[in-house]
C-alpha cells in the first residue's frame, strides 16, 4: 500500500458549498469570504482577518503595513521556508538569519540577540522580527517579545501551521492562543497545511489601521471592497490610494475553508493522535530522536519531523528517503536551511557553520506522513518501514 505525505480531507460539506457557490454567480471575493474572515477571526481571537490568496501574500503585506523600506533589516529563522525571507526581499531589505534550537527547531533567542546586535554595531535599522512557529510548535513567545521591546521591532508571525496552536507561560497559566501577542499574524491553507483552500492565507490583527492597510493592498491599493462596490448598495466611486497588489482570496476558495474551520479541532486531535502512536512504535528505536511536545505547548502536529542519529548508522538521510520512498511512503524535508541555499549563501556570504544548528539539524531531519484520516495500519506501516530499513544498517 502507497502512503502519500498528506492527503486532504474534504467531505460533502465543503463540495456543497464551493459547487453552492458556483451556482449563485458569485466567484470572487464576496459574502462568503466576508463570512469565513468573521468566523476565523472568532476562531483564533483576534480583532480583524483579511483573507487573502496564500501566506506569502500575507506576509508581504504585513511587512508592507508597518512600512518596511529599502536598507531595513528583519530578523528571520534560518530554519524555515522560502517564503519568510523572500518577502523581506521584495522590499530590497535584509533578512538577518537567526538560527534555530535543537529540541523543537524554533529561533533561537539567545542567537536573536546576538543577531540583533551585531545589526545594530553595523548601523542597519532593525525593523521587525518575523518567527516561525515550526510544525505548529510555537515558539517562546516571551522571548520574543522581550527582544521585540528591547530593540523597538514589531513581530510578525509565520504562523503557516497554526491553525491552531496555543501556549502558556506555565502549567497554571491560561493558554494563549498564537497571534494573540504580535502586531500581524499569518496564517497558510495551502493544500497540505493544516486546514486548506487549495491555496489561500489569512492575515490577522487587533490594530485596526494595519488591518485597513492591509486590506487596501491586498486589491490594487484601492479604498473600498470590489464587491461593495459592484453590489446594489455598494459605490461606483473608488480611489486609488497606492499601487497595490492582487492578493484577495476568491469566494470558491473560502466555500472550502469555512468547512475546514469548523473541523480545525477534531483535525487537530487526529494529528495528535497519529503522532501519539508514531511515538509508541518508534520511541525504543536508538537510531532516532523523535519530536516532542512541550507541557506548556498546544502543538497542531502539522509536521512529525524525525532526527536520524547518523552515528549509529551507515547510511546518510538522502539514501534513507530513498529508500523509503522506493518503499511507497512519501517523506519530505522541513526544511534545508535558508542560509544554505545558493541565493542567501551568495547574496550574504553565508557559511553552513554560520548557524551550526540549523546546518546539523539539517542533514539529520526527515518529516514522517501526518494529516487527519490517515489509518492506524499506514502509521503501522510507516513505522514498520522506516524502523526495518533502520535495522538493516545499524553501526552494530
Ligand atoms: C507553507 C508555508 C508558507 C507559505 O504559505 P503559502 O500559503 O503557500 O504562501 C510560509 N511559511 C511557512 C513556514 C510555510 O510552511
């Protein structure tokens, strides 16, 4: 049996109302984008939600909001995507590349600040910091935002696999939900995160005028909504503001995430679930070391990255994938660091031992298949797999 990485889950309720959709003539940004902005704005409590057509797209807007500019600099992970960082590069400013921690791969605060200084020494106007939460594990905020208030930046949250996923500062403490504490936070539905629209994002915020900005450029920098103004009641009158960009999320594409929302909980316990017995079959394996949850953590488990100790074995992690998938079960990679990527490497002058972490992490990682529907005989089978081709070349 062939296990892919992820396989969306989409019931009846989600074709209905895109196929709903399609018969009331409305496609495009319209009332049931209004309603799925409404109803995840409630979900993950924030103020405003401005749905748009990928996380990158939120991204760049939410730097674009708290006027990032030429020369500027952002703190980003190395750890993390591409789209992090280009972002920052869209503004012809620099991304400053932090590196990651050994238990959960989040930044590192301690090298943030290192970081931060060294910036500064170079004179260079530190803006913003932009964390990922990774795997939907979220990073110590508090650290976060001491740094944030330390050095005057304004936090931008990669939030792509958190939804949701929550913290707090304690076992007594009130869980937070992530978002809560930053300027802007953004949110992915690209096909295999963990709620979908095919592709799509959402940009979340409590300061209403980044929310109105935001909202200006995610359509062509013009004042008012297209659908107000093309509805009966709306305004044939608009005003170009600024030169904006063609971010909206289409009606069709909200008909989805309305649905997924309502199930972002019970996806999120089948996650957990698949990871729980991920961690049964695998934990006495001496070849690995396994993605833990922190007590202090609400983890949405959208990746179960795995450690490979590559001195107990005698094969490296590409000619493990290899056979794995040889085997018919898809795995990935989260990620290779940016900073080892020719682009950054080139543009900056990166070394891999620039960020030892994220450069040892990233030759040991392999993300395990996890989404919500997955059966208990195909983790069966993934752990079975992965721990025979381990068995076969032990160091002992
Ligand atoms: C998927 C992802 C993004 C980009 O999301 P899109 O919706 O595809 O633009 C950004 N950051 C991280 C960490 C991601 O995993």
């Amino acid at each position: 049996m062939n296990i892919p990485f992820f396989r969306p889950n989409i019931t009846e309720d989600e074709i209905t109302e895109v196929v709903d959709c399609l018969r009331s003539g409305w496609l495009t940004t319209g009332p049931r984008t209004k309603r799925f902005e409404t109803e995840f704005a409630a979900y993950v409590g924030a103020k405003y939600a401005v749905a748009l057509n990928s996380a990158t797209a939120a991204l760049h807007l939410a730097l674009e909001a708290i006027g990032l500019g030429r020369g500027d600099a952002v703190l980003v992970p190395t750890m993390t995507f591409a789209a992090t960082a280009e972002v920052v590069r869209y503004f012809d400013a620099k991304p400053i590349l932090v590196d990651c921690r050994e238990d959960d791969f989040n930044l590192d605060i301690a090298d943030a600040r290192r970081q931060a200084e060294k910036a500064r020494a170079q004179g260079l106007r530190l803006r913003a910091i932009l964390p990922v939460h990774y795997g939907g594990q979220a990073v110590d905020m508090a650290g976060v935002l001491a740094l944030a208030r330390e050095y005057g930046l304004k936090v931008i949250e990669d939030a792509a696999h958190c939804c949701p996923a929550a913290y707090r500062s304690g076992p007594d403490a009130p869980w937070v939900k992530v978002g809560a504490e930053s300027d802007i936070c953004c949110y992915s539905f690209y096909a295999n995160k963990c709620i979908t629209t095919g592709e799509g994002g959402m940009a979340c915020t409590n300061d209403p005028v980044l929310a109105a900005r935001m909202r200006v450029m995610s359509l062509h920098g013009i004042s008012s909504d297209a659908w107000k103004r093309f509805t009966a009641a709306g305004n044939w009158y608009y005003e170009i503001v600024a030169p904006g960009f063609k971010y909206n999320l289409t009606d069709i594409a909200s008909s989805i995430g309305l649905h997924q929302l309502r199930r972002a909980d019970g996806f999120r316990r089948q996650r957990a679930d698949v990871a729980a017995l991920y961690q049964t079959l695998l934990q006495d394996n001496s070849a690995l070391i396994l993605p833990q949850a922190h007590p202090d953590r609400l983890h949405s488990w959208h990746l179960y990255e795995i450690r490979l100790r590559l001195d107990r074995l005698s094969l490296d992690r590409a000619a493990l994938i290899e056979q794995i998938k040889a085997a018919g079960v898809g795995v990935s990679v989260h990620w290779i660091p940016l900073h080892l990527h020719p682009y950054y490497r080139e543009t900056y002058g990166f070394q891999p031992e620039d960020y030892p972490v994220a450069a040892k992490l990233s030759r040991e990682i392999i993300s395990l298949p996890i989404f919500p529907g997955m059966l208990e005989e195909e983790i069966r089978q993934v752990a079975a797999t992965l721990g025979g081709i381990l068995d076969t070349h032990r160091r002992w």
